[in-house]
C-alpha cells in the first residue's frame, strides 16, 4: 500500500479489473488492480489496498513535478 504505478490495462469500475505496473526491487511487477471507478491506460495510480492474491485496489494520483 502506499505505491505508485502506472496502468498498463484500464480498470472499468465495477466493469472489471485492469493491471497495474509497480517498481519493486530494482524491477517491475504487475498486479490485478480495481478501482470504484474506470481510470484509463497509463494513468498514474496509488495503490490504497491489497491482498496476498497480488490483486490491488487503486485511485487515480497525479505526478507531482520535481
């Protein structure tokens, strides 16, 4: 919880899940991610809850300039 990532597959809300990419480690790893409403394809997110079947739950999070 608590992680950025960036949607490789749009979520639909209740339609359905999509999939969320994550930096981990040094690498990337993909999660299920649900979101209460439809947030489109390479959209920022921030991941709110997860589960140990690697599904997430996410809202839509802008980039914050540096």
């Amino acid at each position: 919880m608590g992680r950025e990532g960036t949607l490789t597959i749009a979520t639909r809300g209740s339609g359905g899940p999509g999939e969320v990419s994550v930096a981990i480690r040094g690498g990337r790893e993909t999660f299920i991610a649900y979101s209460d409403q439809p947030i489109s394809q390479n959209a920022n997110v921030l991941i709110i809850e997860s589960n140990p079947s690697r599904a997430v739950r996410v809202v839509e999070w802008p980039l914050l300039d540096p």
